[in-house]
C-alpha cells in the first residue's frame, strides 16, 4: 500500500512538471510570429540632392528635411528629427534644426561642400551637399553703356570697361591705377591736377534721348576749385556741347547741372546740406526719369525738377572721366565703380548705396 502512494506522487510530480516547463508550438496558415519577437530597427538617412544654387545679395530658403528618410517606426513622427552642420556654410546662410538653410549669400562661390547629420530618436544618418552661389546679377546690366571698376596692379595705366559693350579708354596725363585707396576691389583710379581717363566718339555716350543714371564712387582730396568727375561732350567750347554733368563746387558739395536749350540754359540740382568731405568714399548719382531730374549723394536726393530736352551730343559723344576736355576743372582724388546705364532710372527716390561693387552680369 506504501509503495502505491508514493508511486501515484510521483507520478503525479512528474505531470505537473511536464506541464510547466513544455508547451506544443502548432503551425497555423497566414499567421506570422507575435511582434514581441520581432522589433522593428529605426533607420535614418539622408538622401541625395542637388540643391538649388544660391545668388549673392538674394534671399536663399532650402529645406533639406525633404531629403529626410526614416524607416522602423511605427509612431513616426518627424518633427522630433533634427538637422545640423559642423562645416562651414557659405557667408550669410544658416542651418536651422528644422532642415531649413537659409539667409542671405555674401560671396559668390563656384561650390561649398557641407555635411549634413541628421538626428531621429537616438538614430542617425548624414549626407554631403554642395550649394552653388553664383555672382549678383543686374537685372538692367543690358543698358549699362560703361562699366569701370578701376582694377589692376598699382601703378596700371590698363582701363577696363566691364559692360556688355566694352570700350576702350586710355588714361590722359598721369592718370594710373593706385591700390593705396579703393571702395571695392583691389585699385582705384588716381588722379591729380590735368588727369582724366578718355573714351572716344561713340552714341552710346548719348543718353539724352530717355531716362538714363550716371554714378560713380568718389573720394577728392582737396577743396578749393570746381571739380569735374565725369561728362559727355563732343569737343566743342561753349554749353551746348554738353548734355549733363557730374561735379564737385568749390566746398565738395556735389551737383548735376543739365544743359538745355543749345547752352542757353542750365540746371544744377544740389543735395542740399550735403558737403563731401576731402579724403572719404562718396556715392554720388545724377538720374533722370522721365522729364525729372535729381542728384544723390551716399543715397540722399535732391529737389527733382523737371525740364524738357536737354542737348543731345549725338553720334560724336565723347566721354571723359576726372576732367572736362574744354576748360579743365580737374578732379583731384580718387574715383571707383564708374557706371552709365542708358534707358533706366536706376534711383528715384532715397536709396540705400551699394555694398558691393558694381554686377558684371
């Protein structure tokens, strides 16, 4: 009887351990395992791209984020990403967290590589891009007759004329190239008492016909005398050779004088209370819109006034920069960024001068 009894508890240990330590696994079609044995792997990464290319001085916005791929997650959700650089990006622009790169470029650039980290709940992934910022562009460089930037080597008696149509000028007396002082770039012109840089005939000195911006960069040294910085005329001695002029009075103010009427008249439009002071870099602008005239200096305009045809030089228009060919009245000082832009009033009211130096394109 003792021996039956312990037995049946044996037998009945044995069962219970059975029961727990074992289990039957029975195959059932179209199901898979449960998805505690199978974690699915967050994958972050950041795709290829040729970014949109950038301009100098033209508001830039690129959201890399939609280059952003992230597989694995069942609760996505990618405003947890976050994007950053530790390259350096070109002048102006920025990487915000969310992917978006943007501002404003500052150089140009023929291509700037940067690498990009992406970061997604602890994962990450990175790619490189490389963005492209090309030169700023004048929308109105089509009608830009002269375009003088003043650059070369110290001493250079090399003249350049940066338009679309260049020209060639030659420097009169000993008008060179000085890289002690310039506005931008690397030389300016110099000039001392009977210098000038000269253009021969040519009508697209002409600008009377419509609205037209002459300006320039200028930097006198002295006071003392009436001042040419630059005009067109056609070789002749009295006013009605001329059609417009950029000028320095005795007391560096500046003034635009048109001449109308065959010489017998001539308007001087004056920044009022604006005296140039010897030995700065001034902007200074004489435009004409429609039938309104004014000049500018660093941005600031005059009175406008309005006058009908002014003389028109015609086809032997020639142009001369520092002086006046007929009766001398030399510049004395520096002058840079020389432009003409025929058909366009670039500047009809208080603007602000430019900070870079003048497009080629």
């Amino acid at each position: 009887m003792k021996r039956t009894l312990i037995a049946a508890a044996l037998a009945a240990t044995s069962l219970a351990s059975f029961a727990t330590d074992y289990f039957v696994v029975v195959p059932v079609k179209g199901r898979t395992a449960s998805a505690q044995q199978q974690q699915p792997v967050i994958a972050v990464t950041l795709q290829t791209a040729t970014l949109p290319s950038a301009e100098v001085g033209k508001a830039y916005s690129y959201n890399l984020a939609t280059n952003l791929l992230v597989t694995g997650d069942a609760s996505l959700d990618l405003s947890l990403a976050t994007l950053a650089t530790a390259d350096t990006l070109p002048a102006g622009l920025t990487l915000a967290s969310t992917g978006v790169l943007a501002g404003t470029p500052t150089t140009a650039s023929a291509g700037t590589s940067f690498q990009v980290l992406a970061t997604y709940k602890g994962k990450t992934g990175q790619q490189a891009y490389t963005l492209v910022v090309s030169p700023k562009k004048d929308p109105s460089f089509s009608a830009v007759t002269l375009l003088l930037h003043a650059d070369g080597a110290d001493a250079s008696t090399v003249v350049t004329d940066s338009s679309g149509t260049p020209k060639t000028g030659v420097v009169a007396g000993a008008a060179k190239l000085s890289t002690a002082q310039y506005k931008f770039g690397t030389s300016s012109f110099t000039l001392s008492s009977g210098d000038s840089i000269q253009f021969p005939a040519n009508a697209a000195f002409d600008m009377t016909a419509g609205d037209f911006t002459a300006e320039a960069w200028v930097r006198p040294s002295a006071t003392g005398a009436t001042q040419r910085i630059m005009l067109p005329q056609n070789g002749g001695s009295t006013n009605g050779n001329y059609s417009y002029i950029l000028e320095l009075d005795s007391s560096l103010q500046f003034r635009g004088n048109v001449v109308y009427g065959g010489g017998a008249g001539q308007n001087t439009f004056v920044p009022s209370g604006i005296t140039l002071a010897a030995g700065t870099w001034n902007h200074v602008a004489l435009v004409r819109s429609g039938t309104t005239y004014r000049a500018y200096v660093n941005g600031v305009g005059g009175t406008a006034t309005t006058i009908g045809t002014i003389n028109s030089t015609g086809a032997t228009t020639y142009f001369t920069v520092g002086k006046d060919r007929v009766n001398g009245l030399p510049f004395v000082g520096q002058i840079d960024e020389v432009r003409l832009t025929n058909g366009v009033a670039r500047y009809t009211a208080n603007f602000t001068v430019p900070t870079t130096p003048f497009e080629n394109q």
